[in-house]
C-alpha cells in the first residue's frame, strides 16, 4: 500500500462515521478552536485499527510517510490514526522511530490529547523496551514546542514507580519549572502529584524549593491530593 493509498482510506473512514454530536461533545475537553474533528467514536477509532493490525500492510515507514498528509488537515481523527498506527508496531520500533517523532511536533501534535498519548503509553513502551533512555529526552525539554515540552514530564511519571532516583529526576525536568506556557505546568503539576504519592518528603523538599517563583498551576495540580494543612506550606510568600 502507498501513501496515499492509506490517506483516502482513512479519510473516506472518517467521513463514512463523522458525526457532529460527537464534535460536539468532546469538543469541552478543548479550547475553544482547538478541537477541528469529525467525531469518530472510540469504537470507530478502535475498529479501524484493528482492522489495519489485521491487514499485515502497515509499515513503519508507510506511518511516517502517510503522516504528513494526515496531519495537514488538522482534523484530530487523522492525527489519531497516525498515533495509533504507531503504536501498533512497537514490536518493530527502533531509537531511529524516537528520532522521526520530532518532526510530528511541527505541525501535527497540537493539543493535549495526542501529546499524552504519546507521554501515557506510547513513550514509555518505547522506555521499558529500552528503545529510548532518560538521557534521550535532553532536546524534548527545549523544543520550541510545547507540547513536545509536556510529553516529558506526562512520560516520565510511568518511571516513578521503576525504582528511579527521584533527586535525578526531578533535576532533569527541572527546567521546566519555569516555563511560560499553561499546558506545561499542567504536565510537570500532573507528574509531581504522582511523584508525591509515592515519595511525598522528596517531593515536598523540591516544591518548597520552587513554591515563590514557579507557576502557581504547577502547585495546583501537584497538591491536589494533599490535606488543606499540606497545602499551607506551598503557599507562595507573600
């Protein structure tokens, strides 16, 4: 199958099932303009995957050859289907699959769903095969992109429970503690409310640390869980 073989068949799909209650459904989960779908359900979604599993056709390359006309549109469906393409061939995936991601963050990651598919189960298959180490994500933490930036800390909570040494993680994303966007503090609160679940005095220690000068959404998120009295000692000073 070509390119643009797997294109006109996803997107005669999307149409076949677009439904504009869905659209208006899911589109709350989204910024208002963000979220430019057809309205596949789940099932669509899942059905058609299975069935391009099933047909033995779909290649790593053929994914990253299709996905440049997938994503072109904006429609979220055809970015999904580039993801989950992907994701079905892990079994194949090498660091070089890691390497070609980058380029996705141009023009088809562009919102919060399909950032945390790739922090919530993509990326962290890619680290428990060993396709991909911490060291890996250095040039994440900087990317001009911001979602590229949240999929750091969205992926790394799967390493909190691996036996990782907190004080080195907690370095490595540190960067971002100060970063000026809203869907990164998002992340990095998500991923240290994790962190305090499992290690609370370590996490405490590097939220004191930054409590007067990070962004106050990071604490939002990362002292959700906490006791109202926990929460007093986050206050930023006044």
């Amino acid at each position: 199958m070509k390119p643009d073989q797997l294109y006109e068949e996803l997107l005669s799909y999307c149409m076949e099932h677009a439904s504009a209650a869905n659209v208006k459904k899911y589109s709350r989960y989204f910024k208002s303009g963000v979220y430019d779908a057809w309205g596949l359900s789940q099932a669509d979604m899942d059905a058609k995957k299975d069935q391009l599993k099933k047909s033995g056709e779909i290649t790593l390359d053929l994914v990253f050859e299709t996905a440049p006309l997938l994503m072109k549109s904006g429609k979220y469906e055809e970015t999904s289907f580039a993801l989950v393409m992907l994701g079905s061939l892990i079994d194949m995936t090498d660091h070089s699959t890691f390497k070609r991601l980058d380029h996705w963050f141009t023009t088809g990651i562009s919102n919060w769903a399909h950032a945390d598919y790739l922090g919530m189960f993509l990326l962290p298959a890619y680290l428990k095969k060993g396709i991909v180490k911490q060291e890996d994500f250095i040039g994440w933490i900087s990317s001009p992109y911001k979602f590229q930036r949240r999929c750091v800390p969205v992926t790394f909570i799967k390493l909190l429970k691996s036996g990782v040494e907190f004080h080195g993680l907690f370095s490595f994303v540190e960067p971002l503690m100060h970063d000026p966007e809203r869907e990164v503090h998002q992340g990095m609160g998500w991923f240290l409310r994790e962190a305090w679940k499992i290690k609370p005095e370590e996490t405490e220690a590097f939220l004191l640390k930054w409590k007067d000068t990070a962004p106050r959404l990071i604490f939002q998120y990362a002292c959700e869980k906490m006791k109202p009295e926990e929460k007093l000692k986050f206050r930023k000073a006044k």
